[in-house]
C-alpha cells in the first residue's frame, strides 16, 4: 500500500510541471526542473531528485502517475 503521506500533487500545462504549493516554504505555483522525457524512466524506477527552485529543499522522487509524486520520505505533515 502507498503511504499518502509520501505523495504530492502536480499538474502539466504546456508540459511545464507545477505544484499548486511547495511542501516545504509554502510558496504558491511552483515551477518545476521536470522535463515530460523524465517522466517514464521515473515510472519504470529510476529515482529522480527533485530540487524545489522557491526553497532549494530536496525531494527524492521514486515513482509518478497523472496526479501525484510519490516520493522516498514524508512530505505531508498533519496538523
């Protein structure tokens, strides 16, 4: 079973990848250094690391789907 709180979401448009906000600074429509020809080597199982560009944190991404990162370590906190 996935663990939810390892998963994030994402969105593409123009095959751009945004986050609607950052996990770690909260900053809003976060950009992000993802390229759509990563995409299937992340999906096959090679990891990628994901630097935000807003907060310089680090995320290491170990699988991807049309909605959500699902990454190596806990990125939702909750409240």
């Amino acid at each position: 079973m996935i663990p939810f709180e390892n998963t994030w979401p994402y969105e593409v448009i123009l095959n751009d990848y945004y986050v609607e906000e950052c996990p770690f600074c909260e900053a809003k429509q976060v950009l992000l250094p993802l390229k759509k020809k990563e995409v299937p080597d992340i999906q096959s199982g090679k990891k990628k690391l994901l630097i935000f560009p807003c907060c310089y944190s680090k995320l290491t991404i170990i699988d991807i789907d049309q909605d959500y990162f699902l990454a190596d370590s806990k990125v939702r906190s909750f409240r």
